[in-house]
C-alpha cells in the first residue's frame, strides 16, 4: 500500500454513504406528467437504412392543443433534430431513391385544403409540388419516383359551397357517400414530379379506403365502397384500376371486409389481410394472396392465429414481415410464404410497432414501450433481432416512481385460463393489502399490452393496485377467445373479470374492501353491466358506455353486435337486447359512479350515458355525469383530458379511501395572489 491511500479510502468511505443520501427520492406520477409526456410516432426508414423520419408531439397547453412536427434521427444514433418546421406538415415519406421526401402540408391560405409538397433529403427549401382543388388526403409515391398517387374528395362547385353557406346543408343520412353524417366520394389521381401535371384515375361514385401501386407503377389495387352505411362495411371490395385508362376491375364479391394491401415483388400477386375471404367472421386478421387473373385467394399466414398488420415482402418474395400482437406484447415475425412458417424475429417484453422497412427490408423503424418504459424510436435489424433505441424522448420519467407490472394468470368460473398484468407501487411490500382498481378494456377485442400505461402509474403513486385483464372476447390470443363472449356480453367476461379480483384477494395484495373498477367504451358497457350484478365496488368510472342496446342499435355503431355479440335485431330478438343491457338491471345498482362521455361520440351515443345517469339519479344512487363538449369517442383535448382523468381520481379517493383528493395545479395555471385589502365597513 502507497503511503497516504488508507486515509484517502477512510473519505471515500465516509463520503459515500452522504453521496448517495443526497440523491433526491422519486416522486410519484401525476396526471400532469402523463400530459407533459412527448409522443414520438410514424418512423419513415429511408431507403438505404441510413435515416429515420418521426413525428413529435408536444404539449401546448396554453393553446389547448398537442403540436406535431417531422424529426430526422441517424439509424446509427446520434442527436435527433427537428427536419420540418411547420406545424401543418405531415405524413413525410421517403422517395424511392431517398433523395426526396413528400410530405402533407397546409402552408397557404385556409381553403386551399393539404398540398403535396417536397423538400431534398439533405435539407433546403421545401417546394410546392400539387395544387389541387380543395386540397387532398393522402399519397403514395410510385415504385420509380418519377409519379405519386394521390387521393384526394370530390370537389365542391362554387355553387355548392354557396348554396351550404346559405343553409342549405341537410344530409340524408347513409345517402351515397353519407353515413351517420356527411361523407364524400373521392377519386384516385396520379402527378408527375416532373411537370408536376395531375391526372384523373377514377371516375366512378365510389369511396376508396386502401390503395397501392404495382411495382411497375401499371396498376393500382384499391378498396372501395360504392356507399357509406354506417354498418356496411363488409361491402367493402377489391379492384384493380388501368392507371392509363382508368378502367376499373372488380376482384372480389363477398361480405368480408378486406384491408392492408400490397402487392408481391413480381406484381402477379395481391395480398391483404382479413378474417375470412366470405363472411364477416369474428376472427384476428389473416394474411392472404390474392390472383387477380384467377380472383382466387389463398391462406398464406398458415396456422398463425394472432392478427397480423403491418407487414411488408423481402425483395425476392419468398417472406414476408409482419407485425402481431402476442398476448400482452407485440412483436415483429417473420413468414415463409411457401409453407406458412411463421417466427419471431425479436424475443421482446414489451409492444414493438413496425411502421416501415429500408428497400432490401434488412432494417425496421418502429417504436418501443414497456410497462416502465414510454414509447421511443428505435431500428430493429430483422436478421439478427437487435433493436438500438434511437431517442430518449422522456427522460424525465427517471425522477418519477413508476409501478412495477407483472403478467399474471387465473382459472375464471368455468375453468378457462385469464390472463392479465397486476400493477403494484413501487417497492411494495409483499402481505400488504391494498386498494384495487379493476381496469376493463375497450372493444370487446381489446387487449392490454404491455407498453406504456400512465394511469396505472398515476394510480400506483396514490397507493393503488391494478389489474388490467385480457377477457375472453380479447384479441391477441386465438380465434376462440376472441369469440369466447359472443351472444353472451356479461356472461363468462363479467366472471372472468370477478375471478381476477378474487385471484388478488386470495393473495393477500388487494384488499376485498376497497374495491374500484373503470372502463371505456366497451370498458364502460362492461363496467356497467358489472355494477348490476355485484355490489362489491366502492366506486365507478364508466366512460363513454351504452346502457340499452335497443336504443343505441339504431343511433350508433351497431353491426357487430347484431352479427356476433347479441345476435339478430332488436326486433327480432327482443328479450336478449333487454336481458344484456344493464339500463334493465338498474335498479341493482348501489355503487357511487362518476360517468363521462363526449357530446359529439357517435360510437356510443351520449344519450346512453344520460340514461344510466337518470336511472342512477332517481334511485338515490351517488352519481355525478359530466358532458365534454366538442369531443367524439376520444378525447383530443389536452384540458379535456386533464379534466377527465383528475375528476375519476377524486370520485375513486372520495368513495374508495374517503379521501377529499385535491389535484395539483399546473404551473401554467398559477397565478399570483394578490394581497386583501382592508375593507372599511361604514359606521
């Protein structure tokens, strides 16, 4: 030992246990930290692999809005920077040589609607490529980059938009391109990038949904509608259009929706994804290669049960990539289109979401989240599973005190196997009861993935459990859970969801006494139904629900319902409409319920939630029903959205732990106090 070092040892020895009692403690996460989170989305890979184009979303609360804007990142690292600056650009796309990019933008007077615009790889001006009447929707570059598809509504006459301006506006509801409100046709174009001249393709009253260039740039598949019925969207078909004549070939007829489509490398092939080739059958979406000479389809994705999206051919057409969700995780496969062979690509944890694939699809850009972990960019390599994480878009979430989550597994009432993720507080100690909040998905055919929650953080940080289940009726799993609660809504998914709690109760982590349970959508439906059966709940947070299925049959989406999950017409099939909706079994409920929903939602209709509500009202039941203006089935505003999150949490802190919960004002919101001035009350 060097003369001097044992005192040195001594300081660092003294010194470390005070270094490390500085380190501040994690705080626990509130609902304005979910706000404040950056969402990074959309990676565009270039072509060569070398760059990554996103979107990045920001908080502005001020003005009440998130701000979108196109991001640029080296697929080998490095510092991601902002590529275009307005808050108008959108869906930036690559060209095929990767020297151009295309993006969407509204740069110019209002009226003129979205314009093609394009700017080089490298940087400069961005110039305007399109100037179509009334603006357009989307594009897609052809294979040589000398042409871009584009969709685009059927414009206005000057007459029309005078004769609406006056009033004249009625809408005949599922009329030609109507549906519950006012639709449009739109038609199929092409614009040389040289000349930047615009062609007509389509010519026929049609709405087209998916479209995609043949390799020679010859053909275009699309599918199309030739109405816009609310619940018609089985007549969707496939055809082909002669992008000199403009000619249109029907290929399919049946009543089985198709989407995704792409055609194979030697453009003999279409293929696209659906449940079955006939019928509009509850199953997870399958692959499928269609011959358009022939009109006959084939199964490609084998014996794979799982839905696949997302997905793109190798150069040599012998595999195809695609995205599936497996359980409570998604993850990217790979399929021998020979023999249907499917298998991973990457062994992940968490959700993976390919959204595009370098030319010679030997690189990926997605994202990426786990339970703890907010969605970042990343590339994943398809030959050898790695997948280098490309941003940090949150780093702030390392100060915060993040719930563990676990996947865990029950025998529901008729011994089928439930799966679900348990969310507990941080450094929880085991044999500790806790309060539990039972979290139901939407759908049915939800599912709850094991990526980025923030609610069950927020709820964790309050000192709750969790529990988000995967019912039967949920995707991701196989075609017979998927239809496990067909004809039967809130038969064997109520059980499986009273089983999970049971399942915690006997393990001593929630405490039977405390018991909470919230739901969207479908959530809400279920979570309502729930409280009719059971009284065990001490709160409710129903967001967005149907409460009579005859009423919302004929003012909201209602053709799954009629095919698979109650079976028939209110008409025909009265008694189980009214068994089903839990509006019959209200007079069972006596949990204190707090019930949201968005005035302009016409996936299930605001007036259901005012039927629960009165229902609840009138029978003493505590309830309280709040009205977002201006919001359809999701909430877009950021206020809104606070609003809604903050008042669920002091209805579960009331009725639950007793608590008069108070949220935290946001900075933003402070203002200083002034000081009171002595009042002087006359003699």
């Amino acid at each position: 030992m060097k003369p001097g070092s044992r005192p040195f040892l001594l300081v660092l020895v003294f010194l470390l246990p005070l270094c490390l009692a500085q380190e501040p403690a994690r705080r626990p996460m509130t609902v304005d930290d979910s706000l404040d989170l950056v969402q990074v989305s959309n990676p565009q890979i270039s072509p060569d692999g070398k760059w990554v184009l996103f979107s990045r979303s920001e908080l502005d609360w001020k003005e009440n809005k998130r701000k979108t804007r196109v991001w640029m990142v080296s697929s080998q690292g490095g510092e991601p920077f902002q590529f275009l600056s307005g808050e108008q650009d959108s869906s930036a796309a690559w060209s095929p040589d990767g020297e151009s990019i295309a993006f969407l933008s509204q740069r110019e007077k209002e009226g003129q609607g979205r314009q093609i615009y394009l700017i080089r790889a490298n940087g400069g001006e961005a110039r305007k490529l399109s100037d179509h009447k009334d603006g357009l929707s989307s594009f897609r570059w052809a294979e040589d980059g000398k042409e871009i598809f584009f969709l685009a509504d059927e414009a206005k006459t000057e007459e029309q938009k005078k004769a609406e301006k006056a009033g004249e506006d009625v809408i005949g509801v599922d009329e030609g391109p109507n549906g519950q409100g006012r639709g449009h046709w739109n038609q199929l174009w092409l614009i040389d990038v040289a000349t930047q001249k615009e062609r007509q393709i389509s010519k026929d009253k049609i709405i087209i949904r998916d479209y995609e260039p043949s390799p020679d740039g010859l053909k275009v598949a699309v599918t199309y509608r030739t109405e816009n019925a609310r619940n018609a969207g089985y007549l969707s078909e496939i055809a082909v259009f002669d992008v000199a004549s403009g000619s249109m070939t029907r290929i399919t007829d049946n009543k089985a929706p198709e989407g995704n489509l792409a055609w194979s490398p030697d453009g003999k092939h279409i293929s696209y994804t659906a449940a079955d080739t006939q019928e509009w059958e509850l199953r997870n979406g399958k692959l499928w290669l269609l011959d358009p000479a022939t009109r006959q389809s084939r199964l490609v994705s084998g014996s794979f049960e799982q839905g696949v999206s997302d997905y793109a051919w190798t150069p040599d057409g012998q595999t195809i990539f695609f995205n599936a969700q497996n359980r409570t995780h998604r993850i990217v496969y790979r399929l021998d289109v020979a023999t249907g062979k499917v298998t991973p690509v990457a062994d992940v944890q968490g959700v993976l979401g390919i959204s595009s694939y370098s030319k010679d699809r030997r690189l990926a850009a997605g994202t990426y989240s786990e339970p703890r972990i907010p969605s970042d960019i990343c590339v994943l390599d398809t030959a050898t599973g790695e997948r280098p994480q490309l941003t940090k878009a949150n780093p702030q979430v390392e100060k915060l005190a993040l719930a563990e989550a676990e996947v865990i597994r029950w025998k529901s009432k008729d011994g089928l196997e439930i799966e679900g993720i348990l969310y507990l507080p941080e450094n929880y100690q085991k044999g500790t009861r806790l309060p539990l909040i039972l979290h139901v998905h939407g759908g049915p055919a939800g599912v709850f993935s094991s990526g980025f929650s923030a609610i069950y953080h927020i709820y964790a940080g309050m000192g709750f459990a969790a529990l988000a289940p995967n019912v039967r009726g949920s995707s991701g799993y196989s075609d017979a859970l998927l239809r496990g609660n067909m004809h039967d809504l809130g038969g064997g998914d109520y059980h499986d969801l009273m089983t999970g709690v049971d399942f915690l109760v006997a393990r001593g982590i929630a405490d039977p006494d405390r018991l909470g349970i919230r739901g969207w959508s479908y959530g809400g439906i279920l979570g309502g139904w729930t409280i009719t059966q059971t009284s065990r709940f001490k709160a409710a947070s129903l967001g967005a629900m149907v409460s009579d299925w005859t009423s919302e049959y004929a003012t909201g989406f209602n053709h799954d319902v009629r095919l698979w999950y109650i079976g028939g017409t209110p008409w025909d099939n009265p008694a189980k409409y009214r068994e089903m909706s839990s509006y019959t079994h209200i007079k069972s409920v006596q949990t204190p319920t707090i019930i949201i929903h968005g005035e302009e939602d016409t996936t299930d209709t605001i007036g259901q939630s005012m039927m629960f509500y009165t229902g609840l009202k009138d029978r003493g039941v505590p309830v309280r029903f709040l009205r977002y203006p201006r919001e359809p089935h999701g909430f877009r505003e950021p206020h809104h959205q606070r609003s809604r999150d903050v008042e669920e949490i002091i209805w579960m802190q009331q009725h639950i732990m007793g608590v008069d919960w108070k949220p935290p004002i946001r900075p933003e919101d402070k203002k200083e106090e002034k000081p009171k001035s002595e009042v002087k009350v006359p003699a």
